[in-house]
C-alpha cells in the first residue's frame, strides 16, 4: 500500500487492535509528516526484534519508541507498506504534539553546542595528565 491519505482513526480506534491477530500501531510526528496508522497484524512474525516488541506497543503511539530504536531506511520502507491511514488529533491534541517537537528540536540544538566544549576540555585534561606523568 502506499502513503497517499487514507481514513482518519482516532487513538479510540486504534486502541482496539492490540491483539497478535489484529495489531496497529501509529508512528509519525510532527517533524515527520505526522502520525499515521499502520496494520502490521501480517508482519509480526517476520520483525526483527519478534512480535512481542510490537506487541507490547500495540493499539497505542509508538513512535517514541519506533524512533528510540533507531531504524533503518529499509526498516522505514517496510513500515509504508502497511500503512492504513491518518491519525486523526483534535486541535489540542496537535498542538500538544507541535509543542513537544519543538521543545525536543529545541532540547537537540542547545546540547549540540557543548558538545564540542566537552571534547576540549576533555583533551586538555587528558594533556595535562600526560604532561605531568612526562615531567616526573
């Protein structure tokens, strides 16, 4: 199946397939092109990581999770095959959701800064403890 816009679910909906014969997830965000639901019932058994990761996650956003794992292109293109729909969010609901991306955008640019900070002072402790083993 491809991605064009299909139904609208609610989280009401999904939330009742959460079985091993009838498992939807929704993954997507705001950064992403936002939620969508996807029927992975027929995919279980083939994953990767087993059923059961999916399993524990199903009927629910999973997401956070998906992303956490850190999955690759192929794993992204699987996904896309079983897409059924639209997460369908209230306005409050999108704008929560809005929000919280921002505010994790937010969060990853200002630790990029320091990054580069740690790794000197982290070289210059490590020369200082080299040059005084040296001058021993």
């Amino acid at each position: 199946m491809s991605e064009e816009k299909k139904q609208e679910y609610s989280l009401e909906e999904v939330s009742k397939h959460n079985t091993e014969k009838d498992c939807w997830l929704v993954i997507g965000n705001m950064t992403n092109g936002g939620p969508k639901v996807y029927d992975i019932t027929k995919y279980l058994d083939d994953h990767p990581g087993g059923a059961e990761v999916m399993l524990d996650v199903a009927g629910q956003d999973a997401d956070e999770f998906f992303e956490d794992i850190g999955h690759s292109n192929d794993a992204r293109d699987e996904l896309k095959k079983h897409y059924i729909g639209e997460f369908k969010m209230s306005e409050e609901e999108m704008a929560k959701a809005k929000a919280e991306a921002e505010a994790k955008e937010a969060a990853k640019s200002a630790s990029g800064g320091l990054t580069p900070i740690v790794i000197l002072v982290v070289l210059a402790a490590i020369g200082v403890g080299y040059y005084k083993t040296q001058m021993e």
